[in-house]
C-alpha cells in the first residue's frame, strides 16, 4: 500500500509537469496525508506490541521477587550460549530490557502511565511519536527519513553509565581492551558506522574484547571524562588509558587498532635457538611458560587477549610451525601440525605439565587451561597479592587452607635442598596444602616474624594458616630444618598427617608484616614510564587538534615559559651595563682622563658581589694572553704574587680582602706563582717607566722576596700599580722605639700613597725599603694583606700611581729576557 501510494504521488508529480494544472495542489496533499497516516498507524501498532508484562509473563501487579523470578527462568532459556534458536539473541534482548523497566520503580511507574521506557524522555510524552499536536508544528516520526532512534534494544547491554564505567568498566579494562562508541541523538554520521560497529562486535566480542556506548546526550558527565565532545567517537580503553580512534571505520582498521592498544611484549617469538632460555626464565619471573605451536605465521589475536589477561601469573610464547628454524623444537615435543596445541611448562622444563590441542579454539577453552594452572608447583612468595591468593584467609572450618612454606637462600648451595622441596611437594599435592618458599634476604621482616631469634644455618620450614587479613597467623616450624633428605622429607609428612588430624597442632601465635614487592619497579622507572604516557598524550591531542582538552596543559607551558623568560629579561635589564663607558662633559674633565678611569668610578658604589666566592685563576702560558695581552678595554686584572709554600694562605686571605669588590664586571682576579715564574716580577719592575718623579730607583728597591704583592694590570693601556706587603699588627720580637714604628708607617704608607705626595716624601720612601727589607721578610704570611682593602678603594677612585709598559713581557720568555738585561 506505501509503495502504492508512492508511485500514485509520484505520477501526479510528472502529471503536473505535462499538464501544468492545479490538481497537485488538491490532490498530492491528500496522498501525503493518507502516507503519513499509515505511516503513523505502523509505528504507533509497532510500539504497542512490546510489552514488558506480556515479555516476562507477569501481570501488572507483580511484585519485584516475581518479577527477578520470571527474569532469570527465561534468561536461563533464551541465552544464547543455551538455546540455538534463531530468534534466541532478540529474545533474549527483550527481556533483558523488560527487566531494566520492571526492576526500576520509576521506570516501571512511567511506562504504567504513559507508556514511556525511555528514561531521558520527558515526563507525559508518549512513545508514539507519530504525530504530535498541530500547535507544536507538525511532526514527521524519525523513522520516515531513517534517523537514528533513541536506543536500541540491541545497543541497551552496551550502554554505558558513569557510575558503572568507574566501578565495572574502568578496572576491568586492565584484564581486557575496550572499544567505546560515543553516539547521540540525531547523529547522522552515526548512522553509516552503526553497521560496521555491530560485524566488529559480534567478531571480536567473543574473543574477549568488551564493547560499550555513551549516549553523548544523557551521559554528559562521562562523556567529558573520556575526553569525547563529539559524536560519533571511538575510544579504546586499555590499563585506565583512553586513546581515540583516528582512522576510516571499516572492520580492519578496527581489528588493528584493537591490537595496538596492547602491549608489544605480551608474546615472545619462540624457536630453537631460544626456547631453552625462555622455559629456564621460571626461576626470575616466578611464572609458569606456555608455549602455543600453530601454522599462522601473524600470533592469533585470541592468544594476545589471553596473554594480555592473564600476563601477571603466566609467561606466553609462541611457535610458527611453518618457519624453518623450528624444527628442532618440534621434534623435541612431538608437535601435531595439523591443530593448535598449547604446552605449559613449571619447574621442570623437559616435560610439560598440561597439554591442550583443538582445531578451533575457543576463549573459554584457553582461559579454563590458562587459569588451572595460574602457580608454578612451588612459586616464590614476591608480593603481598601472591601471598593472598596462594594462602587465603580461613572463612568456613570445611575450607580451610594451609601454607607450607620453605624459608631459604639464593645461593646456589640451597638448590639441592629447593629441589628436594619440590620434589616433594609435587608427590603430595592437595587441595588443602599450599606449597610456597620464600628468600630470606628478599623478605627479612616475614622470616624475622616467623623465626624469632632462631640464628639457623639451614633452611626452615614452617607450616601455617591465616586468620585475618590483619595478618595473624597460626604456624609450627618444622623441627630439625630442612636440607632435603629422605629423613627430612618423611618427618614433613609425618607433621602435615599429624595437621589434618588435629587442627590444633598449629601452637604459635604471630602477626604478619605485608611483604615487599621484589618485582616492583624503580621510582625512575615508574617516573619514565608515566612520562611517556604523557608524552603520547600531549602528542596524541597536538596531532588531532584535540584543543577543548589541551588548552589546560598548553596554558601550564607558556605561563611557565613567559614566567621563565620574563624573568630573566627583568634580571638584564634592571642593572644598567658596568662596561659601558661614560661620555665625559665639555671643558669639565681632564683630557689626561681615560675611559677606564671614569668606568673605574661609576664602580665605586658599593654594589653587592653577585656570587658568594671570588673567581681567583692562575697566570699560565695558556691564560696570560687573555687574562692580561689582550684584555679587553677598561678592565682590570688584580694579580697576587705568591709561592707554594704560602699559596693557601695568601689566597684566602686575598679573597677575604677583595670579596667586597668582586661584583665589579670590569675587575678580574688572578694568582702568579713566582716559583713557576720568579724571574716575570723583576722583569716587568725593571721595564716600568713611573707616571711621575716620586716613583724611581726601581733597582735600588729590588727585592728577592716578591710574596704577598699584588698587581693591577691594564692590558689595553699597558700599566700597572703595585701594593708591597705591609704589616700592621705588633711583632712580640720587635724592641725598637716608637720612633722605629712610626717610621716603619710612613714607609707602608708611602708605598701605596699616590703621585700627590710631596718630594720629601717621596726621597725618604726611596731609601726606607733598602733599610727595611730584612724587616718585610719576617711579616708572618697572613699579615702580608692586611691593607690590600684600602689600596683597593684607592684603586677604585684611581688615586694611585700607575707604572707603563713599553709591551708585557711573557711568561716563557720571561727568564731569558731578564738575563739578557742584566
């Protein structure tokens, strides 16, 4: 009848445009009406046929226990695992969804009075929504231009809540990958995925891989958790980490993206060359090996999904029977090549303790085989989980568990007797004994606990059973230790027959510390790998414009980085440049004035040195060039004259003195050693012109004893001034006059006084060092500098007489220019 009245208003379309008459205005909206009435009517009957009531067989009055009744007898006949019915899978939905209606008293309230089984719609609103009322525009249902409906009974098991997401979804997406789909309403985009998601559903469902869907519209709050603003998205959820689907949506994009979100070291690629070492590994990792042989050269993705589940109790490998250099291992374990087959190794590597061959195997197959045998046959208690679920707590009298554990070294002296508790924990295997050893090094505080102060040379074993996750133990130790003889071994026996007998045989009474995780990784490791997860996110939402959820970081970054470079621009630019040389004023400055001169000045401030040291280098044949020749101009090379023997007195002393003024930039201190040098200070006195005549008879002057000196050098002007050592404390062995002293004063003075003195002066500082020279030889070292301060500030102010240079002489040639003067 649709297609009828279709073709009836199609016709009078073309009709009208042969004809070009009035009759579509009268007699098309008539056909349209009559369409859309019988489009009304089918979905308002579709509607009406779901019932819940008639679904579940309950009447309307129903209480909740009847209700929870009904559901689980027609769950347990309509599962599709079950019931090989074709109409099985939609059966089974419809109940599943007449229950979410039932169980929920609102929900239930709602479809009684109005028929309503959507939650997120409004109160009073119908489910027919074939037509509304004309006042609120007229109304064509979805279902007529194919939009997508608000949910599906086959998309209502996969949907998503928040609360559920966090405490279902999020934790077990460590045991198995996720693939979420977040959807809306009116999402036309959602439409073409919506087939491709369904055949990518149903094949890697039973695999083990879990599916879920966010209404994007009702579930806000979870959709800003997982990062989706938009729809349709695609998420894969692996280890609590989110990663977006970027790629066209077809069924092998899908199936890889699924395989990426694993680990890459879940399957370890096993052949002759390397099996061997790959079984051996029990021993570090505490897990058992299972190797899988098959002819697929790729590793089967059911395999990885097991790996994957099960990775913290089991090591996987797999064998590509089709390779050339598997040969030997084939032979070796006699492999059928024409089925898969699954071998799994403990202690004993020669031979496997469980075999498992199918053609088509199946998850739940390979998960029944793989957590059988989840425990080697003695593992090694390495952490606290391990300990729980080997020894679990006592709860009912009927299941108890008791712990044999074997308290042992590392060293290879304790193998014999752990291979003999192997042995015989194998041979009396039960459900009721749990066989375990631990290393006492690794766990001191558990053995401490158990042993007390028993200072044992051998190995221990103790028998016990837990009471309380608290940590409190029954045990007994097993007397006489253990070394692994048959004595030992019949007396362990005889012990555990005597346990079952009497509960009671377990006397002591201790609490337990948790143990230490040896497995647990370094904090650095830890620290990378977060970081590398980080790295991958900033990238990850870089490379896909992800903004909404980047802006936060993006704004860390460059707040950190204005902070960072704000700073130091504030730091360059808030002390003006101390190199930088004055201009002097017209007709106001001397002309025998130089730039370094009025630098020195502007330097005079007493500002702070900028460090906490002072930066003293040594004059070398590789420093002199740069640290005096080629000096740049106005600055200043402070030089201390010293020998080995007072070289760590001097040099503190000298710091002490000139620490106030190493916040000058223009002023740089050096060290010249005069054992290394001891004819460069004779040299450069000897060709030093004075700037006037109070400084002559240089030679006259000549000392053999040039320690505690200091230099200021100007490299670019070629001059220098000199302090001589001075002393001014009292000498206990000095008897002279007072007159002795204050002519030993003036002569300190006047050999750091400036040009300005008078000539008197000047004749009698001539003559006083020649009369004094014997006296300046015994100042005690640590007294040499004591006025070095003074001469400083002279310096500063550039009140001091400055010799010239002709050129420097250098360090190398120092010794042959000297002798070739003399």
């Amino acid at each position: 009848m649709i297609a009828a009245v279709t073709s009836d208003c199609n016709s009078s379309i073309k009709m009208m445009t042969a004809r070009s008459t009035g009759w579509t205005a009268r007699t098309c909206p008539v056909s349209l009406a009559i369409f859309l009435l019988i489009i009304t009517l089918h979905v308002v009957q579709s509607t009406y046929d779901f019932d819940p009531y008639k679904v579940l067989s309950v009447s309307r009055s129903a209480s909740q226990a009847e209700i929870k009744r009904a559901y689980k007898n027609l769950v347990r006949e309509w599962h599709p695992d079950k019931n090989k019915d074709p109409g099985a899978e939609d059966m089974f939905i419809k109940i599943s969804k007449s229950y979410e209606i039932l169980s929920n008293e609102e929900r239930r309230s709602n479809f009684d009075r109005y028929g309503q089984m959507d939650e997120n719609q409004p109160f009073g609103q119908s489910q027919h929504r074939g037509f509304r009322h004309f006042d609120h525009s007229f109304y064509f249902d979805e279902s007529f231009f194919h939009f997508p409906r608000s949910r599906d009974f086959a998309d209502s098991k996969y949907m998503l809540h928040h609360a559920h997401f966090n405490s279902d979804v999020l934790p077990d997406s460590y045991k198995r990958p996720y693939l979420i789909k977040v959807t809306s309403e009116w999402c036309f985009a959602c439409i073409h995925i919506e087939p491709v998601w369904k055949e990518v559903a149903m094949e890697l469902e039973p695999l083990g891989v879990g599916f879920g869907i966010v209404d994007l519209g009702s579930e806000r709050r979870l959709a800003n958790q997982l990062g989706a603003y938009q729809a349709p998205s695609i998420i894969g959820l692996v280890n609590g980490r989110m990663t977006f689907f970027h790629q066209a949506v077809v069924r092998e994009h899908l199936r890889q993206f699924v395989e990426d979100l694993l680990p890459h070291n879940l399957v370890e690629r096993i052949n002759d060359n390397n099996y061997q070492a790959f079984l051996d590994s029990w021993r570090v990792e505490n897990k058992p090996s299972l190797l899988l042989f098959d002819v697929v050269p790729v590793v089967p993705l059911l395999y990885k999904l097991t790996a994957f589940a099960f990775r913290d109790y089991v090591r996987f490998g797999y064998v590509d029977q089709g390779a050339t250099h598997n040969t030997k291992l084939l032979q070796q374990f006699n492999i059928n090549t024409y089925a898969p087959t699954m071998l799994l190794f403990k202690e004993d590597t020669e031979k496997p303790v469980d075999v498992i061959q199918a053609r088509g195997m199946k998850k739940q197959l390979m998960d029944e085989f793989v957590s059988n045998n989840k425990f080697l046959q003695v593992p090694r208690l390495i952490n606290q989980q391990l300990f729980d679920e080997l020894c679990p707590v006592k709860q009912f009298h009927r299941r108890r568990k008791y712990c044999v554990l074997l308290i042992t070294g590392e060293d290879e002296a304790f193998h014999p007797g752990n291979k003999a508790f192997v042995d015989f924990a194998t041979v009396n295997k039960k459900d009721v004994l749990r066989f375990a050893y631990v290393y006492q090094r690794q766990q001191q505080p558990l053995c401490q606990a158990l042993l007390h102060t028993q200072a044992a040379t051998f190995p221990q074993v103790v028998i016990l059973e837990r009471r309380s996750q608290a940590g409190r133990v029954l045990y007994r130790s097993v007397s006489s230790g253990w070394n692994g003889s048959e004595e030992d071994k019949y007396r362990l026996h005889e012990q555990l027959e005597l346990l079952q007998k009497d509960p009671t045989y377990l006397s002591s009474d201790t609490t337990l510390p948790e143990l230490n995780n040896e497995m647990a990784p370094i904090f650095i490791i830890q620290w990378m790998h977060a970081a590398y997860d980080y790295i991958l996110q900033i990238y990850d939402g870089l490379l896909y414009s992800n903004w909404r959820e980047m802006m936060p970081i993006l704004s860390l970054i460059f707040s950190a980085l204005f902070i960072l470079f704000g700073t130091v621009i504030i730091q360059a630019f808030s002390e003006p440049s101390e190199s930088k040389p004055h201009k002097p004023k017209p007709k106001e400055q001397n002309t025998t004035q130089t730039e370094d001169d009025a630098s020195s000045r502007a330097s005079t401030s007493s500002r702070p040195p900028r460090k906490d040291f002072v930066e003293v280098t040594e004059l070398t044949d590789i420093t002199y060039t740069s640290n005096l020749v080629k000096l740049r101009p106005g600055h200043i090379n402070v030089v201390l004259v010293l020998t080995n023997a007072s070289k760590n007195a001097l040099l503190r002393k000298f710091a002490k003195e000139v620490f106030s003024f190493s916040g000058t930039q223009t002023l740089h201190f050096s060290f010249l050693n005069a054992d290394k040098h001891r004819h460069w200070m004779p040299l450069l006195l000897h060709s030093a012109c004075p700037a006037g005549p109070s400084e002559s008879h240089f030679d006259d002057e000549e000392s053999s004893d040039y320690t505690g000196h200091v230099l200021a050098l100007n490299g670019y002007k070629k001059y220098f001034c000199l302090f001589r050592p001075v002393f001014t404390g009292d000498d206990p062995n000095d008897s002279s006059s007072d007159t002795s002293d204050s002519r030993r004063t003036s002569r300190s003075r006047s050999r750091s006084s400036s040009h300005s003195r008078s000539r008197s002066h000047s004749r009698e500082d001539g003559a006083m060092p020649k009369r004094g020279s014997t006296r300046a030889t015994s100042i005690e070292v640590h007294h040499k500098l004591d006025r070095l301060g003074l001469w400083m500030e002279r310096l500063m102010e550039g009140t001091l007489p400055r010799l010239y240079v002709s050129s420097w002489p250098t360090l190398g040639e120092a010794s042959t220019s000297f002798a070739t003067e003399s």
